[in-house]
C-alpha cells in the first residue's frame, strides 16, 4: 500500500492528523475524543492520593485565615495538608448544637486518610468564636479564664473522639488568639 492509501485507510477521526491536515473543527473532535475517554478512566486516577502530613481543621472567621496559613507554614506543612475549614473548628465537630454538622466532618476526615494517607489531624480553635457563643452559650466565652476552658474541654473532646474513631492518628489541638499565637492542648480533662 502507498503512503497516500496507508492515510486513507487510516481511522476517521486521526486519518486527518496523518495528512497533516489540522484544523480547529479536527482540533474539537480529537480533544472532545480525548475528554471523553478521560472521563471513562476510574474516579480514583484522578484522586489527589498521596502520602502528605495532616488534616487542619480550623474555623470558618475571615480573621483566622492568614494566622493558620502562618502556623502551618512555621511547622512545614505547606503543601503537605488537606485542609477542612468548619465553623468553630472542633467546636462544629462535638458540640450538641452543631450535631447535623458532624457526619460532615467525620467523612472527610476518613477520605483525607484513604486519600492522602495522613498521620495526624491538628485541631485550631480560636479565641473570640462566634461558634463557640452560639454553641455554649455567651457565659462560655465570657472571659479570658472561662473562654481557655471551654475550649480546653472541647479540644479534649475532640481529641477523645479522634482518637477512639481514628486510634493511629497523632492529634495536636490548640487555641489561636487572633494575633496568631497558639496555645497547644495535649491534656485530657473531662468534667
């Protein structure tokens, strides 16, 4: 067979690619081809799957975005975490107000596991929480004192809960004042 028959009896959708005929009409259908056979692959080759370091979950307040994006990159972790972004951080995950909530929380934590083969979830919650009144009532947060233990003790509730769902996980929870400094909480006080 000559070259000219070898491209005619090529297929109809690359015969053109072999003439060297290339316009935007032909363009269209083979990236069209191609986005359709991509789409055809598995759900999981396009998954973001990897090892990576952590889950953060902090809280949804505009004012605590750039402090967290600073603690996580004083700790190495640019790029190395998924991120979960929750109204009261672990105050949405265990408080009794924000129940409809959990299951939210719990589902991404396990797919960031499967996905991203985490090894540790970092709770930050932050002082001045509009979840934390909503959630406990504005006597919780009422002063500097009462504001640390309420979420000392939600962070320890967290850090029960992680623990007894996710038990590989190492857990790291602290309270962020809005300046950025963080006061880690590692204790187990349940009362």
């Amino acid at each position: 067979m000559s070259g000219l028959d070898q491209s005619k009896a090529a297929c109809a959708c690359c015969g053109d690619l072999l003439r060297r005929r290339f316009d935007r009409r032909h363009f269209l259908a083979f990236a069209g081809a191609s986005g359709a056979a991509a789409a055809m692959q598995p759900l999981e080759s396009f998954a973001a799957s990897g090892n990576y370091e952590a889950m953060v979950i902090a809280c949804i307040d505009p004012r605590l975005q750039e402090p967290v994006r600073k603690y996580t990159a004083s700790r190495n972790l640019t790029g190395k975490y998924s991120q979960f972004v929750f109204a009261g951080a672990a105050v949405g995950v265990v408080a009794p107000a924000f129940k409809d909530w959990q299951k939210t929380f719990w589902d991404n934590l396990a797919a960031t596991i499967q996905l991203h083969n985490i090894k540790r979830v970092i709770a930050i919650n932050h002082r001045d929480c509009g979840a934390a009144k909503i959630a406990y009532g504005a006597d919780a947060v009422a002063n500097e004192a009462t504001e640390t233990m309420t979420h000392r003790r939600t962070l320890a509730m967290f850090r029960k809960e992680v623990s007894e769902r996710q038990p590989k996980l190492i857990i790291d929870t602290g309270l962020m004042s809005l300046n950025g400094r963080i006061d880690h909480f590692h204790d187990f006080m349940f009362s």
